[in-house]
C-alpha cells in the first residue's frame, strides 16, 4: 500500500476542511465569515506580494562559498578574509531601473549584492557589475532614479528624461560611458565583473589602516550583447539571465569569481591627485595594483525564491571587525538607506528571516515589532546587571581616523585631478577597441533617437561627450544628425 499524501493545513498547522470548497448556507447560499481557513486563504493571497525594491527589483541568485587563498591580515583582521577561511554566501545579481516584471538583457548596470554569513555576524558587500557610479553624492539619488523611471503623467519610461540628468551632471559620464558600451548588455549573470564599487576602511589587528576596493573578476571570461542581440532578448525570452544562472547551477556548471583588492596605504588618500573616496572614479592599477586573495563559487540554487531572493535583505552598514566605511559620501548615504527600505518593505524584524539572519548568535537589546519571532529573553535593556551581553570595544579597535573642517555643502574639489571627464576619456583612448568605439557610438546614438528626445536635447547630449572627447562627440553628433 502507498504512503499516504501528507493532509493539507492552513498556516498555524489545522488540517484544512476542503481544498475547493468554501463554507456557505446551502450549496447556493451566502458564505459565512466563520470560515477561517478561507478568510486566511485569501487574506494571504492579497498578501503575496511585498512592495517591490524601488531600485533593483528585477533580479535573481544563488548560495555559494568563498575561500581565502592568501594571506592579507598585514591588511585585515577581518576573519573572513584570513587564509584557508570558507565563508558561505549569496550573491543577488540585478537590473537598476527595471520593475519587477523587465527584461534582464535591458541596457542598464547590473547590481552585484554580496552576503557573507561569517562567524562574526553578517557581512554585506552591495555593488555593481561596474567599478563607478552616475554621482558622488546621495542627495543626487532620489533625482537620478526618477530619471531613469516613468514620468507621471503618462508612466512611460523616457530617454530624453534620462539625457536631461546625465547632461546637467556631468559627474555621470564615466558610468554613462560605461553604460554606452557593450558591457551595459552583458550576456549573462556569470560573464560580467562585479565590484564593490565604494572604498572601504581595512585595520589590523595592529590597529594599522589601509583603504581598499573590491574587484570579483568572473572566470567564466567576460561576453557581451550587442544592442540588436540584447533587443531580441527583451521580446524572446525577459528572464534569460535568471535562466541562465538557475540551469547552470541545476547542471553542475557552477559559475565562480576571483577576488581580488586595491590596497591604498591609508595616508596616500589626503594628498593623491584626485578624491580616492569619489564613487565616479576607479584607481589607476599602475598606482595600485590588483592583488589576488581568494575566490568563490556559486553552487547552490534557492529552494524558494520569494523566500531566499526576493526577500533577502543586503545593506553596507553590515560591516564585521576589521572593515569599516571610508568618507565615500555615496557609501555614508547608503549606509542610511539600505536598512531604511528593508523596515519598510520587509519590516522590523527582516533580519530574523531565515535569508538574512546570520549563523552567528544574535544578542541584542531590539525587542518586539511586527513578526518577532527571536528576540532573546530578560534582561531587556543595557546596561544592566542581569547578565546580559555586553559590547566589546576592542573588536573594533582600529576603525576611527582623525576628520576635522567646516560644516559645508559642497563636491569634491581639494585635489587636482578632481574632474569629470579625464577618466571616462581614458576608457574611450586607451581601454576600448576601435570596435567596441563603434558600437559605443551607436549605442549612444539609438538611445538619443528616441522620439521623445528632443532637438535641444540632442545638442547637448553632443557637447556632453565632446566633453569626453572630439571624436566621440563627433561620432555622436553625426549619428544624431547635429550640426557641430
């Protein structure tokens, strides 16, 4: 005889009276608000859906682990980055603009969220599939997504929206090259670069202090769309690099990411030649060379979705001893804004989700709120002569550094190469292929053709890369029809 079929239940574990059936008087009657399990039902039902990111709300990932193979505590005493140490992950890849519902292949950076679950609580690595980003600044943030949103009169995306932005903030026009290129439609998840994108504080456990980028360069090699490969995409197939990510996995094709890190010595930051905290700007690796420390690998496909992707919940504030934040205005807004969105979206208690909670014990004095499920028992307050937890300063010994000056609102401008166009000119004279030129200016040019873009509109968006450099804007102007 065959097992039996496990019963279904409602949520607090009752057998259900019917899978198909609601309670009513009669077959033909009313239906009675004492049907419990239906209000539950339904009442779950119309609460399927939590409020989608605002930004990077299409996206997909995967668990994995990474491995230490060097030694860097000269640098760090940070324990996950000790050597021999695996530190299990997930890793949420991600579109920007796009809702829910987009297609992956649109031309957009691609987020690049790292969760560390270390032995001293988690760490989160939010980034980019992209070294820079389109300000400096996060009071720009608000605006430059609702640039690249709908409008409100009539919710249709618009291009001319988004050229007004980048044009009258020419801080954007490295990530917007960045954009232009082929690397703006990667093939898939697995063949792209991440990046941490921000600078960050290391110390030792000497107390010695180093800033450092993070670079995560995919060994699968690195594979783009053309405009017209990633336009077919959007119609054939809007989830290819989910897909692509869930089958590679599902077939043992585990893709896997070096890491690798810029080493800045802490006073080299007051006086190089431009801000090394500015978020629009990469350090030259003749300065400061990539050094290899590890990599990881992603092995393991979430079992449910909503439960494991979507409601996972990364933010930069999650920083272990032996990192901290650096005065990167764009990291400092973030640290903010992150948890901010997930009590929001989430709620109170989203760490205590099984995705997001560390492996590590929780011993904190936040009580209650909505879904608590953990909160720990008496005492309920610090300090306290309980016995309860109790901070320990030590860990973090190393993290502080002397600030001093004025109150001001105001951008960078204490170092001499603090300008907007000097690297993004860079990566189209030294980096691009003449190829991958051309496609740039035709990547350009279609998105500028646009029928909402304007004849004002375009004129600008010529001298914004003549800015860059005359054979782009050139380029760009001819494409456009723009008399230089």
């Amino acid at each position: 005889m065959s097992e039996r079929v496990p019963y279904s239940t409602d949520d607090a574990g009752i057998p259900a009276p019917s899978d198909g059936f609601s309670q009513s008087v009669g077959p033909n009657g009313p239906l009675l608000l004492q049907d419990h399990f239906l209000i539950q039902k339904m009442a779950h039902f119309n609460r399927e859906r939590v409020p989608e990111r605002v930004v990077h709300a299409k996206g997909g990932g995967a668990f994995g682990e990474m491995e230490i193979t060097e030694d860097v505590s000269q640098y760090t005493k940070a324990d996950l980055f000790q050597k021999g140490k695996k530190t299990p992950l997930l890793l949420r890849f991600s579109t920007v603009a796009g809702e829910l519902g987009s297609a992956d292949s649109a031309r957009d950076p691609r987020g690049f969220a790292l969760k560390f679950y270390t032995e001293q609580g988690n760490y989160d690595l939010v980034g980019n599939n992209t070294p820079i980003f389109f300000i400096r600044d996060p009071s720009k943030f608000s605006d430059f997504i609702h640039s690249q949103k709908r409008r409100a009169d009539n919710q249709l995306r618009d291009n001319n929206m988004q050229w007004d932005f980048w044009t009258l903030n020419p801080e954007s026009a490295h990530q917007v090259s960045f954009l232009m290129t082929d690397r703006g439609t990667p093939r898939t998840w697995r063949h792209q670069h991440g990046f941490g994108s921000h600078t960050f504080l290391w110390y030792n456990a000497n107390g010695e202090k180093f800033w450092v980028k993070y670079h995560f360069k995919t060994e699968q090699g690195i594979e783009n769309l053309t405009a017209g490969e990633a336009k077919a995409l959007e119609a054939e197939d809007p989830d290819v690099h989910r897909r692509d990510l869930w089958n590679s996995i599902k077939n043992g094709d585990f893709p896997s990411w070096t890491v690798n890190i810029q080493v800045m010595p802490f006073e080299d930051a007051a006086d190089y030649r431009f801000n090394p905290f500015d978020l629009t700007k990469v350090w030259p690796h003749e300065d400061y060379p990539e050094i290899t420390i590890g990599r990881f690998t992603l092995n393991r496909n979430p079992e449910n979705y909503f439960a494991e992707i979507e409601q996972a919940a990364f933010e930069p504030s999650n920083l272990v001893p032996g990192i901290a934040m650096s005065p990167d205005k764009m990291l400092q807004g973030r640290l903010f804004s992150y948890p901010d969105t997930h009590r929001y979206r989430i709620g109170a208690n989203y760490l205590q989700l099984p995705v997001n909670r560390p492996k590590s014990p929780v011993n904190s004095y936040n009580r209650d709120g909505a879904m608590a499920f953990y909160n720990g028992g008496d005492p309920v307050y610090a300090p306290n002569t309980a016995g309860g937890p109790v901070a320990d300063p030590e860990l973090f010994k190393g993290e502080g550094y002397h600030v001093a000056g004025e109150m001001v609102r105001s951008a960078y401008q204490l170092h001499k190469e603090d300008d907007d166009f000097g690297q993004p000119r860079a990566l189209w004279e030294k980096v691009l292929s003449d190829s991958e030129r051309a496609n740039m200016v035709d990547n350009i040019v279609g998105h500028a053709s646009a029928p909402e873009v304007t004849d004002d509109m375009k004129k600008r968006v010529v001298e914004y890369w003549t800015n860059v450099h005359p054979d782009l804007g050139g380029g760009v102007a001819k494409g456009l029809g723009v008399q230089s």
